[in-house]
C-alpha cells in the first residue's frame, strides 16, 4: 500500500467514527492543555524571578574579596587578575585598590578649601561602562588620562569646609548645592606626617561627570570617587615612600575586590565555584536565583506532572477506542490480509490513526492553551501598579509564557502518546486470523 492510501484510510475510518474520535480527541486536548498551561506557569514564575533580580543587580556579575588569604594561598593581585581574564566565560574584570585612610585626599574650589577624604577607588576607568556603571552628568570620553576623574552620586556633597570647625558640611537632604561642583579646580593631595619637612605632592585631577546612583555596582557608585587604577598604584607607591613605610619589592599589591562580568548569567556558578576553588570568597546573585530558581523548576516539575496525569488518561482512552475499533473491523482486516496486504501494511494504518488522534488533539490542544495563556496574562492581572506587584509577588508582564519550542514539545509529545498508546491494538490487529476475520458477520 502506498502512504496515500493508508493515510486516505487512516482519516476515512476516524470520520466514519467521529463522535467516538472526537470524545478521545477531547482526552488529549485537556491533557496537553494541562501540561502545556502548567509549565509556561512554570516559564513565567522563572523569568519572573530574573527580572525581580535583575532590577536587584546585574546577574552576571561576580565580586571576589581577598580578605583572609594567608600569605602561602593565590593573591588577589595583578597575576591572578589575568588569570581571571584568561577564563572562556569572562567579558571584563576590574579590579579596585583604594589608599590607606588618611593617606590622601582631594581638594576643591575657592584655592582648595574644600576637602573630600572619603572613600577614593583606583579602577580601569575604560571598562567602569561595560561593567554597568552610567552617567547622570558628562559624557564617557574616548579615551582615558590618568587626571580624570568620576564623581560619585553623592560625592560632591562630601566635601568640607576646611576653614569652619563646625556646620562645615551641606547635606544631599538639605535641598542645597554642594561647596563645589564640576568646573573647579581639583586637585588630590598625598598626605605626609605633620612633623615632616616634606611638602605635601599634589596633582591636578579633572572631573568628567557624576554617576547615577546604584549600590549594587562594587565599588559602589554612591559615596566614592573614581579615579585610573595606574595612577593610583604610583601614589599609594608615592605615599608609602613619603611616610618612610618599607615596601617589599617582591610583594605585588593587593586589591580591595575584584568584579567579574560573564558572558551569560547561566555561566556564572561555573565561574564563581572556580574562583572559590583558589580560596576567596565571592558573592553574585546566583546565591539568590539559584535557590529560585531550584524552587521555581521543583514547582513546575510538580504542576507538570499533574499534567502527565490528565495526558495519562487521555492515552487510556485511545488505546480503548483503538481496541474497539478492531473488533469492529476485524471482517475488514481479513479481508486486506485476504488482498495481499502486507502486515506492516495493517500495522501502520492502525498506528496512523492512533498517532492522528494524539496530534489533532496536541494541535487543538495548544491553541487552547495560547488562549488560556492570554487570558491569564490580560485578564487574571487585571489589578495593575502597586496591588498587581503584590497579588503577583514580583513585577512581571506574563504570568504564562509559552516558548515556540513548547509548541512544538508538546505536539511531538501528544503525537508519540497516541502512537505508543496504538502499538498494543496494532499488534493485535495483525495477529487477527485472515480466515476467520471473514468468516466473523460484519
């Protein structure tokens, strides 16, 4: 028999028999919507989660702290900086010293009587963009000197007046502009003992912009300055000379943290349990999603399998209808062993129906399934702002969300269900006896 003609009886002997092929039909259709609405609760539980972190900080970055490594362990230095960018899965790195507090200090406007001795962070300035930090005043230049630098949010306002011994501070709270801003002269001071005829060094820095305010980045851009990692290193080195402070020259400089970038948020534990590996310690938020996430996938496997269940029963059901189709026509399948058709021939027309029942109703099943999902996702959010958030948990468009690749799964799914649920009345069907299929009364 030619695959036209099995396929031409396949679908003559459902239509003939459309009240029954449409009642298991049904079967398939409840079960595949059972699944398919199960996990793209799942889906959508999950992105849910990413977004909910993602506006935490960014998620694949990694901080790696140096505290607590004796002297015979892996430094966080120079050398194993680069052997963090050898790694496949890292984008950038940057690294973040800062001096000794005290030990510098930037003055600002009116001949320098304004002073800032806060936090100051020696980085890459080049890759401060790619790891996410933006600009609420100035633009990045193209290329970075070593006398620039970056103000953080609230910076400006941590300048003094050197001059008051009391209300010598303007609050970011107070409504009221700093002591200094952007076009004055700026310089940072290299601090030497009070009873020391050296003079002071100093250096002309220049301000490029302030940056928006996210204490997720390390270093934070909140209270601090950011100003080039190189020349950083050579006034923590000037400073040290200074202040009569001995260096060991086979000692390299430690950082203050160190943040990776990944190249997928997927790659992150990889990276971050191979940086644990040389005995630092790290914190990204993966130590939040993954545990989400293990809940979230436990969750799905849950509601998935109540909907193996309904698609369990569904199956049942075709085995019988494909069972009590046979028995109607056994006197048919004598007759085609009885014309020469081969027993494959039989076998796969029986199959055929069985599969055509689970993919019609995969087929149907899915589409329902969209209109469900969009039902859910318009309707069942109809409280919107604030309350939404709430009723939710998280702040997500899509509580369903239904891949392409869903789509096909669980046509493919309900196709093969119908075609194993076949095999068994297949294979009785050709074990019929050609004699006495026609002798049977039709």
């Amino acid at each position: 028999m030619k695959f036209r003609d099995k396929l031409s009886m396949c679908l003559g002997n459902l239509y003939k028999r459309k009240v029954r092929t449409l009642l298991t039909t049904i079967g398939v259709v409840v079960g595949t919507c059972a699944i398919v609405i199960t996990v793209s609760l799942g889906i959508g539980m999950q992105m849910a989660t990413d977004q909910a972190l993602a506006s935490m900080g960014d998620l694949t970055l990694i901080t790696v702290y140096g505290y607590g490594i004796s002297s015979d362990q892996t430094q966080l230095d120079e050398n194993f900086f680069q052997t963090v960018k050898e790694n496949e899965h890292v984008v950038a790195a940057m690294p973040s010293i800062s001096p000794e507090w005290g030990s510098m200090k930037i003055t600002g406007g009116n001949n320098g009587r304004y002073v800032y001795e806060s936090t100051i962070n020696g980085v890459f300035m080049e890759d401060l963009e790619a790891m996410g930090y933006t600009l609420r005043e100035g633009e990045w230049p193209e290329t970075f000197t070593d006398d620039m630098i970056l103000m953080g949010t609230n910076s400006l306002y941590d300048f003094y007046d050197s001059k008051k011994t009391t209300n010598n501070y303007i609050s970011s709270w107070s409504g009221k502009d700093p002591f200094v801003n952007l076009d004055d002269r700026f310089e940072l001071m290299i601090t030497v003992p009070e009873d020391s005829t050296k003079k002071a060094p100093t250096y002309r820095v220049q301000p490029i912009g302030i940056m928006e305010e996210n204490y997720n980045l390390q270093p934070s851009s909140s209270y601090s300055i950011f100003i080039s990692y190189n020349a950083m290193k050579e006034w923590i080195t000037e400073y040290k000379r200074l202040n009569g402070i001995k260096v060991d020259r086979n000692e390299t400089l430690k950082f203050n943290s160190l943040v990776v970038k990944c190249d997928d948020m997927n790659n992150v534990a990889e990276v971050e349990e191979w940086i644990q590996s040389f005995g630092f310690d790290t914190y990204s938020m993966e130590t939040i999603r993954k545990p989400l996430q293990d809940q979230a996938r436990q969750e799905q496997l849950t509601l998935g399998a109540l909907g193996a269940i309904s698609l369990l029963v569904a199956a049942i059901g075709i085995t019988n209808t494909m069972i009590m189709s046979i028995y109607e026509r056994t006197r048919e399948i004598g007759v085609m062993k009885v014309l020469g058709c081969k027993i494959n021939d039989i076998r796969q027309v029986f199959l055929m129906e069985a599969a055509a029942i689970g993919f019609m109703g995969g087929l149907f099943g899915v589409l329902i399934s969209e209109g469900v999902s969009f039902a859910i996702n318009h309707f069942g959010s109809g409280v919107t702002g604030e309350s939404w958030e709430i009723v939710s948990g998280m702040a997500t468009g899509s509580t369903s969300v239904i891949p392409w690749w869903l789509v096909v799964a669980a046509l493919i799914f309900a196709t093969l269900v119908g075609l194993v649920s076949g095999i068994g009345p297949a294979n009785r069907a050709v074990k019929i006896s050609a004699l006495t299929a026609i002798k049977q009364d039709s």
